[in-house]
C-alpha cells in the first residue's frame, strides 16, 4: 500500500487539565475523502486543528504523540508553521470571509506568500473562484465586500481561498452547517470533484452527510478513535457496538 | 405624597437633559453670533498688527494647524502601537495593569501641569526653546492617554474568527494585524485620532508655556508660533479687542465642531458594523 | 526574526505611558524641590503669606481657593450631571437622547479659554450687579467649573448606570415602581460607586482647571472670605506668575505643581479603586 498522507501516530491532547485526544492512531491516504464523525465533544475539531498546528494558538495546548505528513514530523522544531498551514488548508465551521472584499479575500494567501504583480493574481483569483464553481456568480463583482455573499457562497469562497495557497490537503470543520439542503449537496458535490486533486478531510457531526460523501469514515467518541474504515463498511457493517449506536442515531 | 415626589423627581430630570443641551447651545450660540461677523475674508488671511489690535489672524491659523499636525501622528503613531501590544501581545497581567494605570493617571493630569512638564523637559533642558517643537512633543504626550484608550477599544472590538481564518491561511502574527485587524478597527482608531485633533486646538495652558506666544509666522519647528486658542486668550484678557477675540474664538469653535463632528461620525459607523 | 522586532518596537510604545508619567512627576519634583526645602514643607504648605519678593512662599490661600472653587463646582455640577445621565439613560426618548449625548461631547470639546471668556463677560457682570461684590470670585469660578466638569460627570455616571444589568429595573418595575422611582430606589444606589467615581474624577478636573479659573476668579491673594470673594487657585497662581518667574520663585511655582500633581494623581487612584467594574 502506498505511504499515507498524514499519519497521526499514539497522538493525546491536552488543553490544560482537560484530556482532549486519546491515544490516536490514524493513517490517512492521499487523493481520499476523509470524513470524521462523531457527537459534539469528541475531539473531530481538536484533531483538524492539531493537524494544521492551529492549536499553537490556544492557550493550555499540550500534545503528546507525532503528526506525519508526507513523512515528515509536523512539530518539529525546524518547522515553519506558517507554511504547513498552506499546505493544509482549513475552512471553518463558521462562514467567515474576511473583511475585504471578494477578490482580496482569495487574493490574501498569495499576496501573503509575496505575489505582487496584478496579472498574475488576477488569474490566481480567477481560477480558484472557477475551481469552487463561484465565478460565475460573482465574476462581475470581485470588489464586492464578501460579507454580502450568501452562505454556501461563502463557504465556497473559502474553499476558493485556500485553494490560491495550492495545499495538499483540506480540512472541512463541519462547513455545512447553516447552509441550506440545496447549498449542502452543492459542497458535497464540489469535494468530491477536488479530492481527486487533494486530500480531503471533512469533519461532521452528521452521519448521514458521513455516509453520503466520505470514501473513507473514522468515528471518534469522547477523544478516542473508535474504529475507522471504508464509508460502506462501517456503516452496514460496524465493529463496535457504539459506531453502531451512533449509525443508527441511537445517541448523538 | 409620592406622585408628588415623582413628579418632582421627573421634572428635575428633564430639566437638567434640557438644560445641559440649553448650555452647550448658549455658549456656542454666544460666540458664533458675536464673532461670525468679525470673520472676514481679510480676518482670515492677514497677519496681526498693533499687538493684535487691528489685522487678522493667519498665521495663529497656521499655527494652529501646524502644531496639531505635528502632535496628532506622533501620538497617533505611539499610541496605536501601544494598543496593538495591550490588546493583541500580552494576556492581563500585572504589566499591563501597571500599564493601564498609568493610562489612566496620565489622562487625569491637568494641562498646565503639562504645561510645566514640556518647559522643563523640552524648552529649558533640551534646548528646544520655545518652538513648534516643543509644543508640539508637549501635546503628543498629552493626548497620548485618549489614542490609546480608543484604539484597544476598537482592536479588541475585531472578531477573534478573522484572526483565525488569517493563521489559518498561513499569515504570521504581524501580518494579520496589518492586514486584517487594523483595517477592520479602523474607523475606532481614527475616531480617537480626531478626539486628539480636537483636544490639541483646544488646548491652552499646555501650549502657552511650550510653544511661545510670538506673533510671527513659524519658518523652521524651532521657531516659536502663536494658536488661535492662546490668541483669543492674550487677546481677551488683556482687553486688547473684544470683536477679534471674539471672531478668533467664532474660528476655533468651527474649527472644533468640524473636528468633532468628523469623529462622531466616525465612531457611529464604527459602532454601526460591530 | 522580523516578527521579534516588532514586538519589540510595541512593548517600547506600550512603556511609553510608564515612561511619560514617571518623567512628569520627576520632573516637577526635580524642580520645585528646591523652593520647598527652602521653606520647609510645613511652612509652604500651611503658610498663608505668597511674597516673591522676599522669597517668602505660602500657598494656604492658594490650597483652600481651590478647594473652596472645587466644593462649590461639585456642588452645583454634581447633580446636574447626575440627573442628566439618569435623563439620558432613563427617560429621554431616542431622537433626543442622541441630540442630548452629542450636545455632552461637544461641550467637552469646546475650549477652556471659551468657558472663561463666557464666564468673564456673562457671569462676573451678573454676579456684580445682583449680588455684590467684585463679581470675581469663587462663585464666579465655581459656576464656570461646574460648567466644565459637567461632560465628565455625565458620562461616566452614564456608563456606570448603563453597566447595571437591565433586570435591576425591570424588576423594580414589576413590583410597581414608576421610573423615577426605580431611578431613586434601584438604579442610583446600585451605580453608586460608579457615580461617585464621576464625581471625584470631576473633582480632579476642576481642581486641575487652569485658563477658565484665571479669567473669573480675580487673584486675589488672601484666603477668600465669602463665596463672593476673588480667590487665587493653585492653578491659576501658577500660571499668573510663570511668564516672569525666575530662580526661586520659579521653583516655588513648581513647587505648587507638585502639590497640585499629588492631589490629582491621589484622587485619580482613589476614583479607579471606587469604580473599578464599572467599565464595560
């Protein structure tokens, strides 16, 4: 089998006292949608951001265990965080754009990266915004304020975002949430187009969602890995008594 | 007895709220309408003669502007920095409550303290002289406490998610400070930004002693430079001529008003998109 | 790296506030020190005679001028501010509530110098033709004062009424209360000690008031015998004299400086311990 794209070897968390992320172990493949489910509180969030080393952030944070990524240990010292976080991109469960408008809202990553000349952010923007199935909508109002898109084209303007840092992997915090039914399909629909290009890890309190899109599904429950495998597996046929409690909305 | 005691109650209440708007009109109302006359083209563009007597009051105007534009971007530039550390460098602390009260004592220290302070430091024991200069560090460091207390209202105001989305996006601490929360506080910071304008034509005391009171047009910053408001105050209590006191302060009250009005408006569209 | 340096440069910006203050009260020490030893602190203090000439420094009068001019600023500004407040938050409708709140900033901005004036050709004459007396005087002084310190009162007895969670009223009221009734029996005694906060910050204010005070109070030099008496403040007396002081004198002008700074900075600590949670 080939090297897995991100490898979460024996990982705990710590927020302060409170014992976040048990003992997780957790190959991830390249190309592949990866969905994460499981109650609110289990820890999917704090294992995303451990990922992209957005946790650095938070105050009490305290990991034990090791985060590979293309073989390479994303906490070491060497690191430069800032562009492991362009290489793993992540969209929020809240739809926020920046407060700038459209256009500088995907144009931020490469201006950051040092881009200058017009042209060639032009295209940038462009083709990210094609890439997220938005130009159309939006290509005669770039200088719009991107508060003033709706929700699913925020999100999609999110995804445009990252996708100008050209990363190799994407994590979803639960990006539908507060979007409509008609909006939700169109996101699925937009992933699983992208994870032919990228790695893809969606996080979703939503079994269902889980089982539409994933290719791949792990369940977490309360900060432990409880079992993980292909989407139709673990679905009609689950190891473990509470994955099939939380499949069958038993709980949750 | 007691609907007695609450009409009472109630009257006295509408009375002051009526009152203190009745107040600010009179007094603006008083100088206005005395002084917009003597506000001729002439008074406004030619220098003084006779001590102040006769001519006008161009270069008190030039004065004015010159100290202000000179104080403003130094507080301006300190104070925001100041702000940037509070709000985004440093969790609450005991330096920050040290810091915090120095804030706040510095804003309660009169101005003709500061008026002695800046002779002091920059007149007599840097040499400055009294001088743009001088008048001009002396105003900064007065007006340093307001920026201050206005930008770390407006930066902490900025949502904790842009800075998320901007990390996330692999931009560094500074960079999402520059790029994200300080466009986005803004109109916050520029509204403390005019409040230091307005205070610095205003002031007084602090000037008198700092920046001189020499009739002359300023050439160099360490030339000394008359303002409106310490013209107006020679002109008035040495009884030298009650029609230009009163047309000098007529300007400074526009002046203030533009300024002030400038920055409530401001502050309302700061307040309008939080 | 580059993002060290930066934090580097804001802490220096952050200390700048420290730093000011420190060298304010170093410098006004370093100055008037001089003059004070020389009287002995005692004697400049309590010493009722100010005689430049002879090098003789007592600054009592000036003491109880400003603290006469102060107490009666408080007395008149005070309660007007207080009900205004209560009328901004409480009572007046919205359109008028807004016409009302920038009318207090305006008057804040307005110039001391204008205060003064106004006070100069309105109240001085008033004073003088219906009541007696030079007109200068502390009643002349306190009037303008109280003027000034209103846009202080007001607004921070504003903030500290409308920090008070709504429920406070809103059950005062259920249980029967008109307004004004919860006003006096809920909202004022609960705000108090941010109301007194306003208060003693508009004591600071007046007793730091320099241009305003010059032009009503009428310099005299004794202390003042009646609420229509001209009066000397401290602040006043400094500036009088500072044009064409020299040497000791000088020095003793600073020397009342430092009283001076010690009030404000004394009352400044005392109003952030009383009110401290009041801000929002």
């Amino acid at each position: 089998m080939a090297e897995p794209k991100i490898s979460i070897q024996n990982l705990d968390v710590y927020y302060g006292s409170l014992h976040a992320l048990r003992a997780v172990n957790l190959d991830i493949p390249s190309n592949c949608l990866f969905t994460m489910m499981g109650p609110t509180g289990s820890g999917k969030t704090t294992l995303m951001r451990t990922l992209n080393r957005l946790n650095d952030t938070v105050a009490g944070f305290r990991k034990q265990g090791s985060v590979i990524v293309d073989g390479m240990d994303v906490y070491a010292p060497s690191v430069d965080v800032p562009s492991i976080r362009r290489r793993i991109g992540m969209v929020f469960a809240v739809t926020t754009p920046l407060p700038l408008s459209i256009y500088e809202n995907v144009a931020y990553g490469p201006r950051l990266k040092g881009m200058k000349h017009k042209e060639a952010i032009d295209e940038v923007v462009q083709a990210c915004l094609e890439r997220a199935l938005l130009w159309e909508e939006i290509k005669d109002r770039l200088s719009d304020p991107a508060s003033r898109l709706s929700g699913g084209q925020q999100q999609r303007l999110s995804l445009a975002r990252i996708l100008a840092l050209e990363p190799e992997v994407i994590l979803l915090d639960e990006p539908c949430s507060g979007l409509d039914p008609v909006s939700t399909s169109r996101l699925e629909e937009l992933l699983r187009q992208l994870c032919r290009t990228y790695t893809i890890i969606l996080v979703t309190h939503n079994p269902l969602q889980a089982a539409r899109v994933g290719q791949l599904t792990a369940f977490l429950y309360m900060g432990e890995l409880v079992e993980v495998g292909p989407t139709a597996q673990i679905f009609t046929s689950p190891k473990h008594q509470k994955t099939e409690d939380y499949v069958l909305g038993r709980f949750g | 007895m007691n609907r007695l005691k609450d009409r009472l109650g109630t009257t006295l209440v509408w009375l002051s709220g009526i009152g203190v708007m009745l107040l600010l009109a009179a007094i603006v109302g008083m100088v206005l309408v005395r002084g917009i006359p003597a506000l001729s083209v002439e008074f406004l563009t030619s220098a003084p003669e006779k001590m102040g007597r006769e001519g006008g009051i161009l270069p008190m105007i030039v004065g004015t502007m010159l100290l202000a534009l000179l104080a403003v971007p130094l507080s301006g530039i300190l104070g925001v920095g100041a702000a940037i550390y509070l709000a985004e460098y440093t969790v609450e602390s005991r330096l920050t409550r040290i810091v915090r009260l120095a804030t706040e004592s510095l804003a309660g220290v009169p101005s003709i303290i500061f008026g002695l302070f800046g002779f002091v430091l920059f007149v007599m024991t840097l040499g400055f002289g009294w001088s743009l200069l001088s008048g001009a560090l002396t105003l900064a460091f007065m007006t340093l406490p307001t920026i201050i207390r206005t930008a770390e209202e407006s930066i902490r105001s900025v949502p904790g998610i842009y800075r998320e989305v901007s990390y996330a996006l692999g931009a560094g601490k500074w960079q999402t400070i520059r790029r994200v929360v300080l466009p986005s506080a803004g109109p916050g910071i520029l509204t403390g930004i005019m409040l230091a304008l307005g205070r610095s034509v205003a002031e007084t005391a602090a000037v008198i002693f700092t920046a001189g009171s020499s009739l002359k047009y300023p050439r160099t910053l360490f030339d000394p430079v008359r303002t409106m408001a310490v013209h107006f105050y020679i002109l008035a209590r040495e009884g030298i001529s009650m029609e230009r006191a009163y047309g000098t302060a007529a300007m400074l009250i526009i002046l203030i008003l533009i300024v002030n009005s400038v920055a409530l408006l401001l502050m309302q569209r700061f307040r309008a998109k939080v | 790296m580059h993002e060290r340096r930066i934090e580097r440069l804001l802490t220096c910006a952050a200390l700048s506030s420290i730093a000011i203050l420190a060298l304010i009260i170093l410098f006004i020490f370093k100055e008037g020190i001089g003059a004070v030893r020389h009287t002995g602190v005692l004697n400049f203090l309590v010493g009722s005679r100010w005689s430049p000439s002879r090098e003789v420094f007592g600054i009592f009068p000036m003491i109880v001028g400003s603290l006469w001019v102060t107490v009666g600023a408080l007395l008149l500004g005070a309660p007007l501010g207080i009900l205004c407040a209560v009328f901004l938050s409480e009572f007046a409708p919205p359109k008028i509530a807004n016409l009302a709140r920038v009318s207090v900033q305006m008057l804040a901005a307005i110039p001391s110098v204008v205060y003064g004036f106004i006070g100069l050709v309105v109240v001085v004459p008033l004073i003088r033709e219906y009541l007696g007396g030079p007109g200068f005087s502390v009643m002349a002084s306190s009037i303008v004062l109280a003027t000034m310190i209103l846009p202080t009162v007001i607004s921070i007895s504003l903030d500290a009424i409308e920090a008070l969670p709504s429920s406070y009223k809103e059950g005062a009221i259920a249980l029967g209360a008109t307004k004004w009734q919860a006003v006096a029996m809920v909202i004022l005694p609960s705000a108090r000690s941010g109301i007194l906060a306003a208060v003693i910050l508009g004591m600071g204010r007046a007793l730091g008031e320099t241009m305003a005070v010059i032009m009503v109070a009428g310099n005299a030099l004794s202390v003042p015998t009646g609420a229509l008496a001209p009066v000397r403040t401290l602040t006043s007396g400094i500036a009088l004299e500072m044009g064409y002081a020299t040497g000791l004198h000088r020095q003793a002008l600073f020397g009342m400086g430092i009283v001076l700074l010690l009030l404000i900075l004394g009352l400044n600590l005392i109003a952030s311990s009383v009110g401290r949670g009041v801000r929002r």
